[in-house]
C-alpha cells in the first residue's frame, strides 16, 4: 500500500481508527504528517475523527498516537509477564522444540521425546563420549544420510518460515556443538536465553547465564546427566588443547571460489607436529564422502599474511609523503580509502587503536608499522576473499580479493 501511495496511485487512504494504520508514534510522524502530504494522500481514521485535510487537526492525531503506543507498550509488558511467569513454571513457550523432541498434542506449552530425533542425539553424545569431535560426527552423520534438524523439521511440516540454509540439508559442527551443550537434553527447562531489546525491535541480545530460567523435571530426559557432564568435561579438555577461541583476521570473509560458501577453519594437533591451521571450504567439510565441492585448503597463517601485505600496499600507495605525484586515477582509490578509514577511526574511537590520531596521514603511517593489521580494518576495507583450487602441477592457488572501495 506505501509503496502505491509512494506512486500515488490513489488519494486516499481511509481506516476504521488510527491505531489500525500504526500505533507507533514514529510512523503517525513519519507517514501521516510527512509523506503522505508529499504524495497527495489523504488520511481519514473515521472511528477517531481523523482527517489530514481538516486543518487544525494534527495534535489530536499527535495524541492519539501517544496513547495508541502507550496501549502498545502496556499490552507488551503484560504479554512478557504472562510468559515470565509460564517460564518460571517450567511451561514451554517455544514455537517449536529443540531437535530431539516435538510438542505434546495435548498440550502446547509441553514437550515430549520424538523417538527418532532423540536416537540421532543420543548417537551424537555417545560418539563424542567415544572421543570423536564435533567435525568427525557431523561427516559421520552427513554420510548416513541423516538430514540436519532443519530439514528433518521441514520433511515433517513442522515449519515453513525459517528454512534450511542450503538444499543439502547438512550437519555441520556448529550444530553439534549447540547440541553437545544444551541442558534441556537432561530434562531441564531452560528459557530466556535472549531477549528483545525493546517491544518497538526485534532485535535480540544475549541474556546472562544467571538470569536464565532453570526448571528440572519438566520433560523426559533424552540424556542422563552423568553422561551429560562428562561430555561437558571433554569438551572442555579439548578446547584447551585446540588453541585459543579467538576470532581470527579474515573470520566471516573468505569464500570458496566455486560455490560461493564460507570457508571454515580446522587446525592440526597431531602430536609431536607444529599446530598448523587451514581454511577449507565448508561444504567440502559438511558432505562426508559425497564431496560436493573440493577442499580449496589454505594456510591461515599464509594467507592472513598475504591479505595484511595487500591491505599495507594500498594503504601505502594511497598516501606515499609525495602527494604531488600522486596520479589522478590514485587519487579516486584515496578518496574512498579515506572514507573507509575516517569511519573506522569514528567507530574505533574509544578502544585505543594505534592509528587513532586525528590526521588521516599519521593514522595511515602508524598502521604501517603494525606487525598484524587489525580485524577491525580488514573487515572494513575487503568484501570477500575467494580461494580457488590449487593446481596439483604447479602448486599454484588463486586468491581474489574484492575491496569495499
């Protein structure tokens, strides 16, 4: 309808009440008294005598704004009571369980054990009680062909909005990881991990642990919980021998080159071997043995180096201290590199980075003297990274780069 009145294909825009159109005193201010004028809509709310032809009229809408967001906000805070209060008894009010179990037909704020999903999640703490880790079960299953939770809610028609992310249907790490973790599999309530920020955003924030809802006994345990904890000791055994959990340089952008996907990071800790970290394509990893792409490995500590010597080399011949010879096809790539920069120095302000001076040319040179270019501008200045196959011949790889300037 907005974006037909934006066209203006009609001049009238007529409701029983305001409320019915908004009840957010932002879009009374932004539609009703901002655009509509400009687009030759008139706005009629019979129900509250609302006319925008009618001069004089427009505190009257102003204050059936008000109160319509106050009502919103009031019914907002009891909903969130209600469900408060149901989560403090232990009541589910999930839209749909975790993988493992399903809802009970006759009664909506109870779960109960889906015997075929649970056997799957019983299989998964077994291997890793076994010492298998969270890669090697999710190709374990991936090459048995059991659909991830996804999709096995999708088979089922237990959901349509929140679809798989590919059409593989594919278990990853990621997955068995929130697994391997989840309390609710020993028969214990948790709700509340997150919260809107406000009842005007759907926004979600994390909600500490301690301020979480913990009802035991609510529903028949999948795992026991000796079992439980002793995954939750393993795990954390070979988190300490795999390394830090820091995010590295380049997390989030590099991309295969030939599907398109994110490439995951997997390090090797053999014993008696230098821990040595690889980039490799994540479908690759999550297909078991179908192989739907190839492994396009790289050396993270290779690569990292060669993305911080391209990011030095721009920024150095974007500001060499001769600016006269600076050519005029230069002079376009320094001007959207000194956007890029001037935001990240704004949005960097309070952590104390190195190049935090107020002129451009002295952050430029002290970043030259980094020995690791910061995450924080990597992600700024490049879009993606896409690794190609390597030639087994020559050993060649190809790397591209795409820039946000």
């Amino acid at each position: 309808m907005l974006a037909a009145a934006k066209q203006k294909k009609f001049q009238i825009i007529l409701c029983k009440s305001q409320s019915r159109f908004t009840r957010d005193m932002e879009l009374v201010e932004k539609y009703i008294h901002g655009m509509f004028p400009i687009w030759g809509i008139r706005f009629v709310a019979v129900a509250d005598n609302a006319d925008t032809e009618v001069k004089g009229s427009k505190k009257a809408r102003q204050i059936n704004g008000l109160v319509n967001e106050w009502y919103l906000e009031d019914l907002s805070e009891n909903v969130r009571m209600v469900f408060d209060l149901k989560r403090r008894e232990g009541q589910y009010i999930g839209g749909f369980p975790i993988y493992g179990y399903r809802k009970d037909s006759a009664n909506k704020n109870r779960i109960v054990i889906d015997p075929e999903a649970a056997e799957i999640v019983r299989r998964i703490f077994q291997w890793s009680l076994e010492g298998y880790g969270k890669q090697h079960i999710a190709a374990m299953l991936n090459d048995a062909g059991v659909p991830n939770p996804a999709r096995y809610k999708e088979e089922r028609g237990w959901t349509c909005s929140n679809p798989s992310k590919n059409d593989y249907g594919l278990w990853n790490k990621t997955t068995i990881w929130r697994i391997l973790h989840n309390e609710m599999y020993t028969g214990v309530m948790v709700q509340g991990r997150r919260k809107k920020v406000s009842y005007k955003s759907k926004v979600l924030i994390d909600v500490p642990k301690e301020q979480w809802y913990q009802v035991e006994g609510t529903h028949e345990a999948i795992i026991d919980g000796e079992t439980f904890d002793a995954v939750q000791q393993n795990l954390k055994l070979r988190s300490k021998t795999d390394g830090s959990s820091e995010v590295h340089l380049l997390s989030g952008l590099v991309k295969c080159m030939d599907c398109g996907g994110t490439m995951s990071k997997t390090t090797n800790c053999q014993k008696g071997r230098p821990r040595t970290s690889y980039l490799r394509c994540k479908l690759y990893a999550d297909s078991g043995k179908t192989k739907l792409c190839a492994r396009h490995s790289i050396r993270l500590d290779k690569l990292t180096d060669l993305v911080s010597e391209r990011i030095r080399y721009y920024v150095q011949t974007c500001y060499k201290l001769e600016p006269l010879d600076v050519q005029p096809n230069r002079d376009t790539r320094r001007e959207a590199l000194e956007q890029r920069l001037a935001k990240i120095d704004s949005e960097l302000a309070d952590q104390g980075k190195p190049w935090r001076q107020s002129d451009l040319m002295e952050r430029a040179k002290e970043l030259l003297k980094l020995e690791t270019v910061p995450r924080e501008l990597a992600a700024a200045l490049v879009e993606k990274i896409e690794i190609g196959k390597r030639n087994p011949d020559t050993g060649e790889q190809q790397v591209r780069i795409t820039w946000k300037f």
